[in-house]
C-alpha cells in the first residue's frame, strides 16, 4: 500500500493510476483526516450496495408474481402517493 498526498497525487498523476492498474493499493491523503482509496473499474463492478440489489430482486419477483398496484391517471397518482 502507498500513502501520498493529495498535491503529489496532482503532480504524478498517470504514474499512480498505473500503479493502481498494476494491483498496487494508492491511499490518498487529504488534510488529516481525509483518505481516499484510488482503483480501477472493471465490468465486473456493481455500483448499487448489497441491501439495493436484493430490494431490486424482490420487486422483480413481486412484479413477476402480479403483486403490484396499477395507478392511471394523475389523481390516482396523487392518492396513491399519500399513502405511502
């Protein structure tokens, strides 16, 4: 892991995305208690959190199985709004 800070970062910028490229792990230190984790993104990554993705799952399921709550028009809109 390598520590530097934000104006070296500046200054050698391509340098250390390679790095990071590579499978180094570069810290970025801001002020004294800023940090920030530079890394590359692939394909693979997901950018919703785990709680986000199974709430997605769960409402595919519950549309798939007809649990849903048809609204038409603006006024059932309006209703169905306050009570949620």
């Amino acid at each position: 892991m390598l520590v530097v800070s934000s104006r070296e970062f500046r200054e050698k910028q391509a340098e250390y995305m390679d790095m990071a490229d590579n499978g180094e792990q570069i810290i970025v230190q801001r002020g004294k208690n800023k940090a920030y984790s530079i890394t590359p993104i692939t394909d693979h990554d997901i950018y919703f959190s785990k709680e986000m993705v199974e709430k997605i799952e769960r409402s595919l399921s519950q549309a798939k199985n007809g649990e849903v709550t048809q609204v038409i028009g603006k006024d059932a809109l309006v209703e169905f709004l306050k009570n949620l």
